[in-house]
C-alpha cells in the first residue's frame, strides 16, 4: 500500500480495485477484526458489496482468503517486505496465480473463470 495501511488508505485501494470489476461480480467481502476497515460504509457505497467481518481468531470464516494467502506464501513468505518488489515483479506474481487451476473452479484457472464469464454475458 503506497500510502500506508490507515483506514483511508486500504478504503480507496479497495474502492479502486472493486470499481474495477463488473458489477454482478462485487458481491461480498469478509474482513477480519482489523481497524483499516472502519471505512466499511464508504466502501460498500462506493462499490456495491456487503462486507461481513469474521469472528476474532476465525480463519475458516475467510477461507477464500486464507487459501489464496498460502498460494501468495510461495512467492511471498510472511512479513515479506512488498517495497523490495517491482509493480511488475507483483502483476508477474498475480499473472502466474491466474494461470493457476483451482479445485473450486472446476480445475479452470481464474483467468479462463473471468474470460468465460465475459463471454456468457457479452450480446453476439
């Protein structure tokens, strides 16, 4: 996070990543106890999503999260330090994670997951 990890900060990022998606696509998000989500309202305004937060020391009610956190250990072990890394050496690291087949999409990659789901909804 280039301007640090206060509530406004981690509210824009997640306003700018979401507002990115297509719409039906903004549908929840499920945060742990963390003070950088006191501007949840703003958030859910902003981009349409419910946000939930999970019980204190609940990991499994963000199992999403936790398992594409393991992924994200393979190249990035915990308390890495993200300013070493390139904007390209991370978009790298997010390209090879969307290339990756997922039990939870039918052995699809996110990548073919998101151009499928393009194509279902684009008129021919």
């Amino acid at each position: 996070m280039p301007r640090g990890r206060s509530a406004r900060s981690v509210g824009d990022a997640l306003i700018g990543a979401f507002t990115k998606l297509p719409t039906r696509l903004r549908r929840t998000l499920t945060w742990d106890q963390g003070n950088e989500m006191f501007h949840h309202q703003r958030i859910e305004e902003h981009t349409g999503l419910n946000i939930y937060f999970a019980d204190p020391h609940s990991p499994w009610q963000r199992g999403a999260n936790e398992n594409i956190n393991g992924l994200l250990r393979q190249y990035l072990p915990k308390g890495t330090d993200l300013n070493a890394w390139t904007v390209d050496q991370l978009e790298s690291i997010a390209a090879e994670l969307n290339d990756r087949p997922r039990l939870c999409l039918g052995d699809q990659t996110p990548q073919q997951a998101m151009q499928r789901w393009i194509r279902q909804r684009t008129p021919q």
